[in-house]
C-alpha cells in the first residue's frame, strides 16, 4: 500500500507595505518640464514602466533579437543553487528598479525571501511590482520603497523577521537606464545597504557588436518603438500633455562617446506640445531622447563598482558574454 504524503497547511498571504522617502521635485511632472526644457530634450526612462508599459516590456522579452531578458534569465537559472547557497536562508532582498522580471522570479522562488523590497522612484512602477509578485507568490512580504536609488537611503528595519542577510539585487534592465555618473551614486548607496556584512549581485550589460545592439533597440516589428512612444502617451493621460505620438518617429543609435545606445523620438514636423501653462516648442527633425541603455566592459564595470566601495568575489558570464552577473560584498 502507498503511503499517504502528509498534506502541507497553506502558506499565509504574505503582507504588502509602502514607503514614501523620495524628495520633492521628484514627480514625473517635474520630470517631464525639466527635461523637455532641457537641451536635448529627454524624459527619464524611469517613467517608461506604467501598467502598459510593462505589457510591452514584457513582449519585447520574448523578441527574438532582445537578448538582455532572456540572457540574463538563462544566466540566473545556470547558476541557480550556487546563488541560492551563496545568499543563505531568509534573506532580506533588495531590488533596484522595476519588478517581476524572469530572473527575479526565479530568485525569488529559489531562495524564498522572508521580504521582498523594491526600490524605485515610479509609484505607478511599485504598485504594478507588488501585485505581479503577489500574483505569483501570494505568500511573499512585500515592501516597496518609493525613492531615488542614487540617493543616500536608509531602509525600514523588520523587527521579528528572521533576516540573516541583506542582499541587493540589481538587475541589467535596471542597471542600463542609468549614465556612468548616476550608476556610481546607485552603486553608493547599494553598499550603504548591505552594510560590512551583506552582498549584492548585480546583471551588467557587456558592450558587444554593434549589430547586435541595432537589431535589439531597432527591432523589425517595432515593439521597442511602441515601449518608448507609450512615454507620451503616459505623459497626456496623467499631465493632460498634447504630445500626438504619430508626429514623432522613433529611432536608436549606439553612442560610442558615452557607451551607450540612445533611443530618442525625432520630431517630423515644426510642433509644439502645451503642459498647463507651458509651451515646448520642436524643430523639425528634432531629438526627444526617451530612453538610453548604458553597457560597460567588465574592467569597467569592476573599477566603478569598487570606486562606489563595492569588491568583486565572483563573475559569472554567459558564452556569448552578452551578460556579466557580479556577487559583491562592501569594501
């Protein structure tokens, strides 16, 4: 006779906090005037990750020629137990940006967090994190942090969790939107973190063929123009903004001054746009810079991160070496 398997209680529902810590002048208005004031006009990526603008991230993972997401999934699953045993039981996990990406969740489901915290500075981001997360694992604690991740934070302490490491989690999507300049400050405040006794693991974007980078950021299909022109339509429906997104056509280049592809929607006419009182004027053939994906070497990247007070203690790469994952520990 088989034996009966003893049946498992189900888990409680896992509880779901916010944290408003972001300064003011930090609005996606004060954004959106301060950047299209600014020459080149640009709009921060940061906005991109409202409810459509996931669904759209989301397809584009499943391009073909978009390898980040899928890279960085195959890379995450590959290494799998060697993270899980290198993070340790109930860990505090501390994500940088927009959630519920693949390889999160495949982290979240190996090494099952006693919390989850989520750091970013979009509210509508943080809200669409918490219920992908819940959706999938109902019994997660989840904490969304609603900050500038470049600035010095100090996070909320969880008394009666048994928390025995922090860990950062930084990944390539996350990563890329920033410059050189912003990406040390994000990388400053990741060590400020952990602490002398907590790791991060950070996905880096290694610079490659420029091939590669066109067909990914200037697909066949356009998905990522669609993700980039969901920027204004973001804009008009919560700033009551005039953009009409056919009068714009996408286009991204890689720069390689910066070391980084830039994905701008140029002008095609003399326009202007109105937010409440304010005139924006464009030229025809004009840039709105809407999105950057910033790619380093791993030296590079190495040298940053220990300037920021981080230190490498393992790399891992994928074949190709699209994809770098980096577990680091405080200097």
């Amino acid at each position: 006779m088989h034996q009966r398997q003893p049946v498992q209680p189900p888990r409680p529902a896992g509880v779901v906090r916010f944290y408003n810590f972001l300064a003011p002048g930090n609005s996606l208005r004060d954004d959106v005037l301060k950047g299209l004031g600014a020459s080149p006009r640009f709009i921060p990526m940061r906005w991109s990750f409202n409810e459509h603008g996931i669904r759209v991230h989301r397809i584009m993972a499943d391009m073909p020629a978009w390898y980040q997401t899928r890279d960085e999934s195959a890379l995450v699953r590959a290494h799998l137990d060697e993270l899980a045993q290198l993070i340790g039981a109930t860990p505090e996990l501390i994500e940088i940006g927009p959630a519920a990406s693949p390889a999160s969740l495949l982290l979240i489901d190996r090494i099952e967090p006693s919390v989850h915290v989520q750091v970013d500075s979009d509210p509508v981001a943080l809200t669409g994190a918490s219920k992908s997360l819940a959706g999938v694992n109902p019994w997660l604690n989840f904490c969304g942090i609603l900050a500038d991740p470049a600035q010095s934070l100090v996070l909320p302490e969880f008394v009666g969790m048994p928390i025995l490491r922090k860990v950062v989690w930084l990944p390539a999507s996350a990563l890329t939107r920033f410059t050189r300049d912003e990406l040390y400050g994000v990388l400053g405040s990741v060590r400020r973190m952990i602490g002398r006794t907590g790791n991060a693991l950070v996905s880096v974007d290694l610079k490659k063929d420029r091939k590669k980078l066109d067909a990914a950021y200037n697909d066949a299909d356009g998905i990522v123009s669609l993700f980039n022109v969901n920027l204004l339509q973001r804009i008009n429906d919560e700033l009551q903004c005039d953009f009409q997104p056919s009068r714009f056509a996408y286009r991204a280049a890689y720069d390689e001054v910066r070391n980084r592809v830039e994905m701008v929607l140029e002008s095609r006419f003399a326009q202007f746009v109105r937010i409440g009182d304010a005139r924006f004027d464009f030229a025809v053939g004009e840039p709105l810079v809407t999105g950057m994906a910033s790619l380093y070497t791993s030296d590079e990247f190495i040298t940053l991160a220990r300037d920021a007070g981080l230190v490498l203690e393992k790399v891992w790469n994928d074949e190709r070496m699209h994809l770098g994952l980096y577990w680091m520990k405080a200097a």
